[in-house]
C-alpha cells in the first residue's frame, strides 16, 4: 500500500538589495519633483520605514539568485537536487523567456520544469500552492518556490501615494516531498471585477509600449477589500484544516499595510506578538514580501520546527490566498 505523499518547507532564503532608502530620502527625492511627504506621513499611513532598490541592470533573476542559494543551504541540498522551479514575479527579466528558466540557468542546473507564476502579491501563495500539489501528485520531490521583485521599475515618482509603499527584493523556499505533512490546506481566489484598483496596464506591441507601464492604485479600495478577504480566506483554511484560530503560532501576512496586518491579526484574535511584521524595513516587495518574511522570522528563531503558521497574500488581479502549514 502506497503511503500518501505530502510537502514541507525544509529551508527558507532571502536577499534584498543593498541600496536602502529611508523615507527621508524618499522626501527629499520627491522634493526634487515639486512633491511633499515625510517620514511622519509614510509611517502613520503604512509602518513602512525603509525600501531597498535594486541597481541599474540588476534584473528579478538576480535578486532570487542569492534568495534560492540561501534557502537551498538551509535545507541541506544542492541546486541539483532541485526537480521544479516556480517564481512568482510580476516584473521579470523579460517578456519571455520566463525568469524561472533563466533563474535555473544561473542555478546551474538544466531539464526539470521552470516557470513564472503572475498572481501580483498573492504569488508566492499561489506558487507554494501549485508546487504543493505537484509533490503531492508526483510531478515533483524537491523545488524551489521563489518570490522576486523589482518593483521599483515601475513606480511612477510623480504619485507620491505608490511611489514610497515599494521596494524590490526576492524570497525562498525549498519544498519538498514527505511522509509528514506540512503544507495542510490552501484556500486561492481572483475576482477580476477589481482589476482596475491595482495595476499596471502597460502591454508592449509592434516595438511600442501600449498604454502606462507604471503602477496605478486606488489605496482605499485596496484597504477596503483586503481586510475583508483575508479574514474569509485565513478562516477557511483553519477549517479546511480542521484547526481553530488559536491554534496558530505565526500569521506572516502579505507585508503591504501595517493597519491591514494589524486588523486580520485581530479579526483572528491572534496576539499582536504572533504578527510577523518586516513592512517597516522592506515595504511591499509584492511577490515577495511573505517569503522575505517567513526567512526572518524563521532565521531569527521565532517560527520553530512544528509551529503553525497561516502565509497570506492580497494583490492586483484581484487576488488573494492563505495558506496554512505545520513548519
């Protein structure tokens, strides 16, 4: 009789790239712009603190690059132990091909199955989710499932409203088939009624950019419809996994807002301490955002083999997702 197969989290990696701006810098950038903010503003508004840009000519794939070595490290394996790749990315290298193949190019390995993901800042939910279900279904043993950003090439930083809530960065895990579960249940919607709230509605055709290839956000709808969605999403993947609220050790949400955060947390009524929190530091690096987090609380100590841990993502499309596992 065949035992069910199941998949786990067996290491995590990040990397942010080191040009760091404070909101300060952000002021004074815009300043040059004939813009105002502060430092007071941005923090009352978001919790954000600090965004790292990426360097002129450093692409997504360069970012996931020292993310996946990290993660593959903690896990104990090698990148040729790696049988499936999955980015989430909504700015990658190029039209095509995918970052993931070209991520796997500069990993080294050749001939396991690489591909984007575009779900905006639910993607590494809805990655963790499809590389789930291919371990769990024997497409795959062990893959790399990533989150990599540079948003900061599609900023407009004549909105002072989107321009200081982003940053680039990148995050990792490796995923890998086992006999104990980890990944318990995954709960994934889009609702492309609200496309327009979030976006970035650029296309390129005939050589030309059709349209604006930098973000737009209508900040309040945003706000109105993640609170709700995220509540409903964590909600029904505690029950799908026949688990209660409190038995959650971690919610490492989406790290956008820190009011949103703050408000599922305690929808949840999970104590402010369970709240992985790292928007301050990084902003919202969208796709990602929850791997970045979950590498920080795990390289810091607090997320401990066997705690619970509720990952959750909201974004552009409009999209959003829960996943709940036991690291």
């Amino acid at each position: 009789m065949m035992s069910t197969v199941y998949s786990r989290i067996t290491g995590t990696g990040s990397h942010l790239p080191p040009r760091r701006l404070s909101n300060d810098d952000m002021a004074a950038m815009l300043a040059e712009r004939g813009l105002e903010t502060s430092d007071a503003w941005i923090v009352e508004r978001t919790g954000i603190r600090f965004r790292h840009f990426a360097d002129e000519g450093v692409a997504c794939s360069d970012l996931a690059l020292p993310a996946c070595r990290a993660a593959l490290q903690a896990a104990g394996r090698r990148a040729e132990d790696v049988d499936l790749i999955v980015v989430a990315t909504s700015t990658p290298d190029m039209v095509f091909p995918s970052t993931a193949t070209i991520l796997q190019n500069k990993l080294g390995v050749h001939g396991c199955p690489a591909f984007d993901l575009q779900a905006v800042c639910s993607g590494f939910v809805y990655a963790l989710t499809v590389a789930d279900a291919m371990i769990r279904t024997g497409g795959a043993r062990c893959a790399l499932v990533v989150g990599a950003e540079v948003f900061s090439r599609i900023l407009d930083f004549d909105d002072r409203t989107t321009c200081v809530l982003f940053g680039d960065g990148a995050g990792a895990v490796v995923l890998e088939a086992s006999a104990e579960p980890g990944i318990l249940a995954s709960d994934l919607h889009a609702d492309g009624r609200h496309a327009g709230i979030l976006c970035t509605p650029g296309t390129v055709a005939g050589g030309q950019v059709v349209g604006s290839p930098l973000l737009r956000m209508d900040g309040q709808a945003v706000f109105k419809l993640a609170v709700g969605v995220l509540e409903d999403a964590a909600r029904t993947v505690l029950a799908k996994a026949g688990r209660a609220p409190e038995s959650l050790h971690w919610l490492v949400p989406h790290q956008a807002n820190i009011r949103i955060m703050q408000a599922t947390a305690r929808k949840l009524k999970l104590a402010p301490e369970r709240l992985v929190a790292t928007v301050a530091e990084h902003g919202n690096t969208s796709a990602a955002s929850v791997p970045l987090a979950l590498d920080v609380a795990v390289r810091d100590g607090r997320i401990r083999r066997g705690d619970s841990v509720m990952l959750e993502g909201v974004g552009g499309g409009f999209t959003w997702g829960a996943v709940l596992l036991d690291f």
